[in-house]
C-alpha cells in the first residue's frame, strides 16, 4: 500500500475519504468523512510526529534521535504546529 495522499492531485484542494473497508469481513462503510488533522500532514512531518510522541514529548531526546540541535528540532516543531493550525482553520472555514 502506498503513502495516504491528503491533497487532490488535479486540484490541490485537501480530500476527504468516501469508503472504509474491513480487512477481515470486507464490510464497507460509504461517506464522506474528513482526514484525521495528523493524517492530512505529510509523510515527514506525521514521522517526526510518531517520534516525537514516542520520545514522551522530549526535544532534547529527539534532537538525540535524530542527531541534531535542539533548536533546529524546536523549530521543525514549530513547523508543524503552524501546519496543523493550519490544517484546522481551513476546516473551520470548510464547516463554517
């Protein structure tokens, strides 16, 4: 399976998932249902997500982790916060 794409690749705009499928009964579930806030990040940035939450929130275990200071991963966690603030007021405007 690939990578869950967010955004639609003829338009930009973000999309939105229509079907579910159980893995197990192939029960499917139809609608329309937005992307989880995380998953509408990108590949990057929900791994750092994964590693920040696995390393109990710590900047200076992840600046270990990933073999860099503590500010330049202050500040790739001040990137994402702006992205999924972002993510968040777009929805807010969507369902305004």
């Amino acid at each position: 399976m690939g990578p869950l794409p967010s955004d639609c690749p003829s338009c930009g705009q973000r999309l939105a998932v229509k079907r579910l499928t159980c893995r197990a009964c192939e029960t499917e579930v139809e609608g329309l249902y937005e992307l989880p806030t995380l998953a509408s990040l990108d590949r990057a940035d929900r791994e750092f997500a994964v590693e920040f939450i696995q390393a109990s929130g710590s900047l200076k275990a992840m600046a270990r982790l990933l073999g860099v200071s503590y500010p330049t991963v202050r500040n790739r966690l001040d990137e994402i916060i702006a992205k999924v603030a972002e993510i968040e007021r777009q929805r807010g405007q969507d369902n305004g």
